[in-house]
C-alpha cells in the first residue's frame, strides 16, 4: 500500500491480509502508536467484518481494493492520534470484545486489576445467596459484564450519570447475554439505588470513577484529551472528588464485611489509603497493576460485632 508507482498503482497488486497487516504495524510503531500489533488486529477486524481471532486465519486472503482503500483512511486517521477503538467501535476487555464510542470511555488493561479483585472476593464469599454487586460510573459496561460473565451467580446494578453511556453499557450487556442478571441505570453514583425493587446493601462495590486531577487534563496524550469523553476523566481539583463522595455513601449500601474497590491513578495511592484511613475501613489493601503502578485501593465495612 505505501509501494506505490506514479500513476498510483501498486508495484505488486496482491495485497494479502498478513501483507496489509504487517504495514499497518509497521506504519504504527514508526509513528507511535500504542500497541501496534492490536491495533492492526483491530482496524483489520472492523474492514475485514470478522472477528479478531479469525483474521490471523485469513492471512493469506487477498483484499479487495475498497477494503485497502478503508484500510489506509483508517490507518491515517489513527497515525493522527484518533483512537482506534471509537475507529472501529470496538475494543476489547477481559477476554470480551466491548462496542465502544466517543460517549465512554476506553476500556483499558489497567482496569482488568479492579475485575479481578472483584472476582477474588466474590468467589471467596460464594454461598446460598447471590452476591449482589454494585458497578458505579460503570460507562461501556465493561466492569460489571466481566464480573457477570465469571460469577454466574451475581446480580449486578450498574449506573452512570451519562446517558448515553448508559445506552451503550446496555447495549452491550445485550450482547453478551447477561441483561437478565444485570440491569443498567442512569444517576449520579448512589441515587438510582433507592429506585430499585430490592432494597438489600450489595456485597461489593466496584467503580472506575474520573480521577484525573482538573489541571492534569490538558497534559494527558492527544488521543485522550481531544477524543475521550471529559466527564469519564475529570476528577476535579485532586483527582478525588468522586473517591470522596464513594467512600461517604459506600458503607450504607454494603452488607456487614462488604467491600469497596475503585481504581485510582498511579500516583494517588497514599492520598487514596488516607482517604480510607479517616473514614473508619477495615482491611486497606491497594493492588498494583500489570505495570506494578498502584491502581486499585479496596477496603471492608466493619462486620457487625
């Protein structure tokens, strides 16, 4: 595609799928882009109308011109910082594949270390009950369907103060076949549950909830600042006027024993355990992510004495 003669046609026409995908990397590790295998894998997924883990299978299949042509628009626009997943419309979390738009923010690996503390302490505390989650700032839906899908038995609230990522979160719970185990509500953070039909405090709450400091916003990567949705990211002065506002209300929305867990920024871990520490939580623990940054700050309501 970049091995063009004059008149603009290609030198070699046959463009095969592994041809095209070994340029697009190629293009994007020179221009740097985050992860430029995936986000070949991605756009060529979205051409192509095949799932991700077929397109390796179809690397020797040639591409049609209009699907070269879509191809390198796409490539151009991401090389401009334009994030592949909005792109594509896709992105993918926890083994699953998220539609994705500019109204919710990215699903990233960071926060597969709030899934899997979630995961660890609700198969710990698996009995008779379902355990009851609560997914608060919950945007694509990502966190709450990841939980579902691992623990069968748990019935999810999800909500966000966004419309329309509310929309999308149940679109996607759709999808994955889990809206009959997790339903999906608009408010800010604690307000719908006073709306639900069953008024039982849940096991564990989870929340990636905007913690980038007001003043950091405009340093943060093009592809973010420009693209990603301000409300999903703003987490005013310091960063945590929602962690705040979390751990005030969690306690009276927990059982005896439940837990809080809410990703945080890799620089807010001791700010974060001091915010646990005035507000009378047992078992503070914070979690590190792949990258060893602090990214997950957990702790328990007392259990009754």
């Amino acid at each position: 595609m970049s091995e063009m003669s004059r008149d603009g046609q290609p030198f070699d026409s046959v463009w095969t799928v592994g041809r095209v995908m070994a340029w697009c990397s190629s293009h994007f590790e020179k221009n740097k882009i985050d992860s430029p295998r995936l986000s070949s894998e991605l756009i060529l997924s979205h051409v192509l109308s095949l799932p991700r883990i077929r397109v390796y299978a179809e690397h020797k299949r040639e591409m049609t011109p209009e699907q070269l042509t879509r191809t390198r628009e796409l490539v151009k626009r991401a090389i401009a910082h334009e994030p592949i997943q909005y792109l594509t419309g896709c992105a993918p979390f926890f083994g699953m594949e998220f539609r994705v738009t500019p109204d919710v923010l990215i699903p990233r690996g960071d926060t597969e270390t709030l899934v899997e503390q979630a995961l660890q302490f609700l198969r710990g505390r698996l009995g008779t009950e379902p355990p009851r989650v609560l997914d608060l700032c919950t945007g694509s839906g990502c966190v709450a369907a990841a939980i579902a899908k691992q623990v069968k038995q748990a019935q999810v609230l999800a909500i966000d103060i966004s419309a329309a990522a509310v929309l999308i979160a149940r679109e996607n719970l759709k999808t994955f076949k889990l809206d009959d185990r997790v339903s999906v509500e608009i408010g800010d953070l604690f307000e719908p549950v006073s709306r639900q039909v069953d008024p039982r405090p849940f096991d564990l709450i989870a929340s990636n909830p905007p913690y980038i400091a007001t003043p950091q916003l405009e340093h943060l990567d093009k592809n973010v600042r420009d693209y990603e949705p301000r409300l999903a990211l703003d987490g005013g002065s310091d960063g945590h006027v929602l962690h705040r506002r979390i751990i005030a209300e969690a306690q009276a929305h927990l059982v005896p024993g439940g837990r809080l867990l809410m990703e945080i920024a890799f620089d807010q871990a001791e700010s974060a355990v001091a915010l646990f520490d005035s507000a009378k939580w047992e078992s503070i623990k914070l979690t590190n992510d792949l990258s060893r940054n602090p990214r997950v700050v957990g702790a328990s309501k007392a259990t009754a004495s």
